[in-house]
C-alpha cells in the first residue's frame, strides 16, 4: 500500500524500434526468465492492447500458474478508487470536498482538517501504522473502526498543521473509506461495487480484507510472495515476524485492498477519460497537478488518488505505485500521446524499473535487452583499476576486496559485481544491473556505464 518508486537514470533516447509488440513481448519475458519477475502486464497504445501476459506463478506452492485474469492486491493504487468514491458522492452532493474531518468523526482530536486535504495528502494525520506497531495487539485484526478508536484514544499528534506541506498518508485515505461508509451507508466493498465495478464492466475485481478473518481465497486469486534468503526460495510473508502486518492490518480498507485483473485495471484507466462516473469538470480536478510533492522539484505533483507529472518529457503523465509484503503494482496513464503500461507482480518485484524499459520501448528508444550473465575469469589488478567512487545523480563507490569488486554503502551489505568481461561486469544478487567501465587510449578510467533494468546511464570517476 506504500511506495512510490523513482527512476534513478532517464532513458537515452536513440533510435527507433519498429515492431513495438515483439520486443516488449522480448523484454518482459527476459526479466521473467532471467531475473525472476513474476506478474501479469498489459501495455496499450491509442487504447488498443498490444501486450497482455502473464509471467510466472499465482502460488509458487502448489505451482498454479498466473493468467490474464488472475487477481492481484493493488496495494496503494487502490487510492484512485477512494477518490472516485469521494468524488461520485460530491457530486451527489452528499458531503463537500471542504467538509471538516470531524463532521463525521468529533471523536478524533485533529481540527480543520478538510476532505480535500485529505485526498491530496496535506492534512498531517500521524501515520496510523506506525502508530499501531507500537501499541496494537498484534494477534488481532484491525479493522477501520478498530483505527478510529486507537487514533481518538491514544491521540498521536499531527505531524504538521493542515495544509502546510504534503505528507504521503495512508491515514487519510484509510479515515476516507470510513467516511464513505458513513455517508452512504454503504460498505466500502459494497458502495465500490455498485458505483464502479459493476458500471465499468469489472467482474473481477473486488475490495478484500478478510483474508485472515475469514481464511478465504478468491478463485484465481495471485497471492503475493516474498523471497527469503535463508530458505532461497519464495514463501508467503504470513510466516515472517517481521511481515505481521498482513495480519494484524488486514482489515483496513481505502489506502489498498482493492483487489483487481490487468485487463479490469486498465477498463478503469480508460474510464479516466469519459464521464462514466463523474462529471468532465470533476475528473479534471482529479488528474490535476493540485498539490507539489517536493519543495525542490516542480515536476512532480498529486491530485486526487493519483500522482500527477504535468510537463514531462513524454507529455502529461498520471501513475501510482503501490507495495504490500509479496505484492508491488504499478500504473501509468502517458495522457498526451495515449499509452498505457499497467504491471502487477506478486513477488515484490521492482516494476518501476521494468516499466522504464517498457516506456524506452513505447517512445522508441534504444533498451538493452536482458540476457543471462555468465562469470568469466579476469586478471585481478583490473578490480584494482575499476576500484574508486563514480557520479551521476548519487555517488557509487566500488571496492577491491580480496581481488573481486563490490558495489559498497555505507548501512548496506556489500554486493559483489562479477565480470562477464575485462570492461563489463553484473550484480551478484540476482538483479539485472551492470556496470561497464570505459577507459582512454592509456587505460585510464575515464567513465562508467550504470545498466539498470536494460536502461544505461553514465557515471564520471571522481575519486
């Protein structure tokens, strides 16, 4: 339900690729063959799908295997959900989107906090949790009023008065789908399907948070995995203490738990795009730039339930990311050009970087393809060469231990980079990363090649 993943390296844009379809086809089912992404894709140009497949297990148990109708956890790209929900209900005129937090909840301790601020993130509710990690009994279930109470007993403070910055929170979307359910009368599972799903022709898809409470499984449902290190293999997160709160959270609604298909999510992407649910003035406010994420970037903005790129290079861009343990999903809607990359993947995989490569792919640019590395025999005093700091947006420092070369941080293990040749060599830890080293007519290091996920960024020495 949390994350929002950057790209460290902007794609090189080179030349043109023709036959689009194949080599996304290529691409994604090398990073499934090789590097062990697991998930289903849809890519779509002009609304017309051009890829839609999946890749890998719905249960690496009992070995059932994905297909385009498997559901998925959404994790925090269910917040587009909420908002359209809050959304259909102004428009009913059954709240104001400037309606105080405690017209429906005078038991929470927190003033002048409005509906819109906290659909955009600006209300600087305390993140319930972290909250709850401290003090919930984690043995039992929490559900949204379960939240309610604790944050009207306990009274954690803001962390900043209302509307003064912007704070990603799955509090305020979590007290949202209390609201709808307030106001409707309705559940959030119920008032969802009715109002959207079922409008939207989404049969599969659905809000699920009795997992645990219930011990039922949808049919054709992906259940998400985490890989352990320890076992060198993938098992469901239930067993990790460190996971426990697939259990303890499992009830929360409105910041995940909608549940959903490739194929249903993108019904939903295209449906941004009319007036199926809401008005045309309504949906503009929606995919708006309302509310400027950082202080130091005037690129990146959020409107309601969406993250909101006005101006990029590829025209105006509206996405979310979400993660949940055993769960990472991702949508991006490239509204100027008319393309659509949607990707969910029940094994945490990093499908940030996998759809950088699907976009280089998408806006023709030159992407390398994944293949499998194989570890080749080098004299040792070229680790000693390579060996030193390099630049781009953050500092990388290779180091020579015992004549093998590791990517080193400070506060992380170190990753042992294994040469493929005298100038290229990959990550050790299974991710499809490289670096390749350049050097001048003396063999002097001049540069190096940080290849992520088949995208290639240049890094100087400057140590």
């Amino acid at each position: 339900m949390r994350k929002i993943i950057f790209f460290l390296f902007a794609p090189l844009a080179l030349s043109a690729q023709t036959n689009t379809a194949q080599l996304l086809d290529e691409f994604v089912s090398g990073q499934s063959k090789y590097f062990h992404f697991n998930g289903n894709v849809l890519v779509a140009d002009k609304g017309n799908i051009i890829l839609q497949k999946s890749f890998g297990y719905a249960d690496y148990d009992t070995k059932r295997m994905l297909n385009n109708t498997s559901s998925f956890e959404l994790a925090s790209v269910s917040k587009q959900f909420t908002a359209m929900a809050v959304l259909i209900l102004k428009e009913r005129k059954m709240l104001s989107l400037d309606d105080s937090l405690r017209k429906f909840f005078p038991e929470l301790p927190y003033q002048n906090i409005t509906i819109r601020q906290l659909l955009t993130h600006t209300s600087g509710l305390p993140d319930y949790m972290d909250e709850m990690a401290k003090k919930w009994d984690h043995k039992k279930i929490a559900f949204n009023s379960d939240m309610i109470t604790f944050l009207a007993t306990e009274k954690p403070a803001a962390h900043f008065k209302p509307g003064e910055k912007w704070e990603y929170s799955n509090t305020g979307y979590a007290v949202l789908s209390s609201i709808i359910e307030k106001v409707s009368g309705m559940s959030y599972h119920d008032f969802l399907a009715k109002n959207i799903f079922m409008p939207l022709g989404m049969k599969n898809s659905f809000v699920y948070n009795t997992r645990r409470s219930s011990n039922k499984i949808p049919n054709n449902y992906a259940l998400g995995f985490v890989h352990s290190d320890s076992l060198n293999k993938y098992i469901l997160p239930d067993v990790l203490p460190a996971d426990d709160m697939v259990y303890w959270l499992d009830g929360i609604t409105g910041d995940g738990t909608v549940n959903t298909t490739t194929g249903d999510l993108f019904k939903w992407e295209r449906a941004l795009y009319t007036t199926k649910l809401v008005s045309q003035s309504t949906i503009n406010e929606m995919l708006s730039p309302l509310v400027q994420t950082s202080p130091r970037s005037t690129a990146n903005f959020y409107g309601f339930g969406v993250s909101v790129q006005p101006k990029s290079d590829r025209g105006k861009i509206i996405s979310h990311t979400g993660g949940w343990p055993g769960y990472a999903t991702f949508i991006k809607s490239y509204a100027d050009s008319n393309k659509t990359v949607i990707i969910l993947s029940n094994n945490e995989w990093g499908v940030s970087f996998l759809a950088a490569g699907i976009e280089s792919i998408l806006f023709g640019d030159t992407l390398l393809m994944p293949y499998e590395h194989k570890e080749v025999k080098i004299d040792t005093s070229l680790v000693r060469h390579y060996a030193g700091k390099y630049s781009a947006f953050l500092t990388l420092e290779f180091i020579d231990k015992d004549g093998k070369l590791y990517r080193h941080r400070n506060g992380t293990a170190d990753i042992e980079l294994k040469p493929e040749s005298n100038t290229k060599f990959f990550y050790g830890d299974g991710t499809d990363k490289q670096i390749q080293f350049e050097t001048d007519n003396n063999g002097n290091v001049v540069k190096a090649w940080f290849i992520n996920t088949g995208q290639k960024g240049e890094l100087k020495k400057v140590l």
